[in-house]
C-alpha cells in the first residue's frame, strides 16, 4: 500500500510524502496525485524517506517523469542506491 500526503503547496512547488511501497498499481495512483497537483505548481517534489519499496514499474514511472518538473527528495540509503542503479539522484 501507498501513501502519498500534500505537506506543502506553494505556486512554486507542491511537496508530497510518499509512504510504503511504490509497484505495480500504487505507481498508477501516484501518477494521478502527481497529476492533480502539476496545475498548482511549478514543481513536485517526492519526499522518498517513507519509501520501502520500489519496483520495476516505480522506477520507469519516476524515469519518466523527471522531465516534468519532478524533485525526488530524501530516501533510505537502500532506496537512494536503486535510484543511482538506475540514473536517477535523490537530493
């Protein structure tokens, strides 16, 4: 299961925390809350620390969406070392 809360929303960025594991359908519903938010601001950022999981679907969904205004923030060293497997940065 995943969790995903809004803590902070300015016309500049929209923050979400995401919590549990991102695969298969949960990548689906992240894709819709980012969705939700891109109109209200200039960019997303994913607060990664409560992530305990990421699958094969997660990490092409987060590949796609780096053009498009995406920051992945935080992450345990677990989930910061699959993202660099597979080029992407946690900051």
């Amino acid at each position: 299961m995943l969790r995903i809360d809004l803590i902070a929303l300015t016309p500049q960025q929209a923050v979400l925390q995401i919590a549990g594991r991102l695969a298969n359908g949960e990548v689906a519903f992240l894709e819709e809350e980012m969705c939700r938010w891109r109109d209200q601001a200039e960019q997303i950022i994913l607060d990664l620390k409560g992530v305990k999981f990421i699958d094969r679907a997660g990490i092409s969904m987060l590949k796609e969406s780096m053009g498009t205004r995406l920051i992945l923030r935080d992450g345990s060293r677990f989930i910061k070392t699959l993202l660099e497997a597979h080029g992407l940065e946690a900051h």
